[in-house]
C-alpha cells in the first residue's frame, strides 16, 4: 500500500464530474454509469472494483471516446483531463491525445492486437501516429520498448505475430504500445485476469515499476482486491453503474462502510454465526433495464438494509475527510441503533 500525502494538494490530471453514459437499447437510452464523479491526481493509481456488470468497463471507454457509436454516448457531465474537456472533442482532437497522451489496455490481448500483423509492425503503428520518425528509429524503438516490458529476445519477437505468443508474452506487448509514447494516464482494464497467477505478479510488478519511473497515473480496474492492495493508492468501488464509496486503499481496508464493500472483502459474517464467512455476494448485479427506479440500488442484495433504502436514493457522501459513501446508514448525523461503522 503506498498512500502518498504529498498527493493530496495537487490538482487533478483526470477529473469526472457527473458523468452519465447511457446505451440504446430498443430505443430506450439506459444508464450503464451513473453520475459519476472523481478525481485522478498525476502519479497516483486508483483502484476500480466492483463486480462484473458494475460500469468499470464503461466508465473507461468513455473516458477514451470508444463508446460503441450509434449505440453508446455520453449523456451528460464532463471529462475533464490536463484542464481539456474531452467529452467535446471532435474524433481528431481526441487522436492526438489517445494512444499518446492516454492509452488503455484491455482485459483480452489477443482481441486488442491484430493477428495478421507482426508485433513490430504494431509497436511502428503506434509510434507513427504520435511522433515523426524514420522506419529505422521506430523498429529500434519498438525493440527498445519490448526491451522494457521484460522481453528477453525482442529482436526476434519484433518479427512475430500474436499467436506465436503466450499470453503473458501478448499482455507485455500490449503494455508496450500503450506506454509507448509515455502517456501520462493509463487505464488498465483487469489487466491480468486472462492470466494464470505467476505471470499475473509480473505484470503488475512491471506495471508499477513503469508508473514510477514514468511518473504516469493509472486507474487500475480490477475485481482482485488483493491486487489493490498491492498497487493502489486510491479506491472507487462501483455497484450498479453508481460509486458507492470511494477512499484511500489502508480506509478501505481497515474501515469499509458500504455494506457493498465489505462483502467485497468478505467481512460481514452470515446471519448464522456458525456459518462460514461469505465468498460470493447474493444476488446478482441488476441489468440496465432492470435497475430498481427508487431507493439504494443494492438494497434488494443488502444484509443491512432498511425499508426506506427501497425508497430515498443515497448520494455520494464525504462521511469522514476523505471518505465517501452512499449508503443511507451514513445520512444521518444521529448514530443509528444497532449499526456500526
Ligand atoms: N454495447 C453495449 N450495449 C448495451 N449494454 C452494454 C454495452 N456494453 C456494456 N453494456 C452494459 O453496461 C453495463 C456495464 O457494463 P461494463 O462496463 O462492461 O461492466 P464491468 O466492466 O463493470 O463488468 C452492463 O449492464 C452491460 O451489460
Ligand atoms: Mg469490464
């Protein structure tokens, strides 16, 4: 855990405010994110957790202008980076910052890279879009690169294509083209699930050590939370399109107060004491166009709630500096009987 304090007074490389993405579905536009609002200070890597379904996904291609077009749009709010609002940029205005100042990595290596072009010829793509260079230097940029994300022969691998790759082998390469022009905010979109443990450690050892020695911000999303743990310094945790609590990663861990989080982390014991601790939360995550229309999103799946969290919708809330939760529990300045932090 490396919560930094010096972080705290300087203004933000990455800021959403309120933002709203919705998808047509039968004509009917639905919220996959829901108002939402947070800052990404520079050097700082915060974690997006949530289960599968929550928006994280979402909320990531929005931020790069990828939404699915005609199905996908950005309905309201403001996505601010270095000052520039990227939600109003025409597709060549936000060219020139994605893959350069920006970049992504995705989840599946092998649907990001293309098959029938050799590694090279990819790394050579993106170095051509951002810099001008000759065909000599960016080959030798690109081994350079290959170099390193830990690859041990990329004067070969240059050569290759995807599948004579590992796994492995394909998320380091596509970890290099997306810092290939030293962006200064990456996001990483469950950057290791594809990937067996072992390998999972190495990337993201590598992940960090890259983030220190660019100096580059990274919003890590991740259902891991031992890879928070590990890597954040800051935490959203999302449910049903909304962030239900947001804090730095040693609050989180020490203190959660959505209930939501804490059955994340396994913390609330089930109703019958002698029961094992919970390992998976009841329930499913609700799909667009079933979101409940009043109250806590997460109340029907809430071993703590109350009847009036059907009802009256929680706001983001700073509970204690620094931490924020939606959760009615915490609305009132009364301590409620029988609940505890
Ligand atoms: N292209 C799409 N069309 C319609 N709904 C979508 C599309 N992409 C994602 N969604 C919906 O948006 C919600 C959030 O999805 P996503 O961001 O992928 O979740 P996560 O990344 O947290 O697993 C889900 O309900 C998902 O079904
Ligand atoms: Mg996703």
């Amino acid at each position: 855990m490396s919560t930094n304090k010096s972080l705290l007074k300087e203004a933000p490389l990455l800021e959403l405010k309120n933002l709203e993405t919705a998808f047509d579905i039968d004509g009917t536009y639905y919220n996959a994110v829901d108002h939402v609002s947070f800052k990404v200070k520079p050097r700082q890597i915060v974690g997006v957790v949530g289960e599968s379904g929550c928006g994280k996904s979402v909320m990531s291609l929005s931020i790069m202008q990828l939404l699915p077009k005609g199905i996908g749009k950005i309905k309201s709010g403001e996505i601010i980076f270095d000052g520039l609002n990227l939600e109003k940029m025409s597709e060549s205005q936000i060219n020139k910052i994605r893959g350069k100042d920006i970049s992504m990595i995705f989840q599946e290596p092998m649907t990001s890279l293309n098959p029938v072009f050799s590694i090279g010829y990819q790394l050579q793509e993106v170095l051509f879009n951002h810099m001008k260079i000759s065909k000599q230097e960016a080959r030798q940029k690109s081994i350079a690169l290959l170099k390193s994300v830990g690859i041990s022969r990329p004067e070969k691998l240059v050569d290759e294509y995807p599948h004579q790759l590992s796994g492995g082998m394909r998320q380091r390469v596509m970890i290099a083209m997306a810092i290939a022009c030293q962006p200064r905010l990456l996001i990483a979109d469950e950057p290791t699930t594809a990937l067996d443990v072992t390998v999972q450690a190495q990337i993201l050892e590598l992940l960090k050590d890259i983030q220190e020695v660019n100096d580059m911000s990274i919003i890590l999303i991740t259902h891991d939370l031992g890879v928070v743990a590990e890597m954040c310094d800051e935490v959203i945790v999302m449910y049903a399109g909304k962030i239900v609590e947001r804090t730095d990663v040693d609050t989180l861990f020490y203190n959660p107060k959505h209930p939501y989080t804490s059955l994340l982390l396994g913390a609330i014991p089930k109703m019958d004491e002698k029961e094992e601790r919970l390992t998976s939360i009841q329930g499913i995550v609700p799909s667009l166009t079933n979101m409940p229309k009043t109250g806590c999103r997460f109340a029907n799946r809430c071993p703590k709630a109350r009847p009036e969290c059907q009802k009256i919708t929680p706001l983001l809330k700073e509970v204690e500096q620094g931490h924020e939760v939606a959760c009615l529990l915490y609305e009132t300045s009364k301590p409620i009987e029988g609940v505890v932090g």
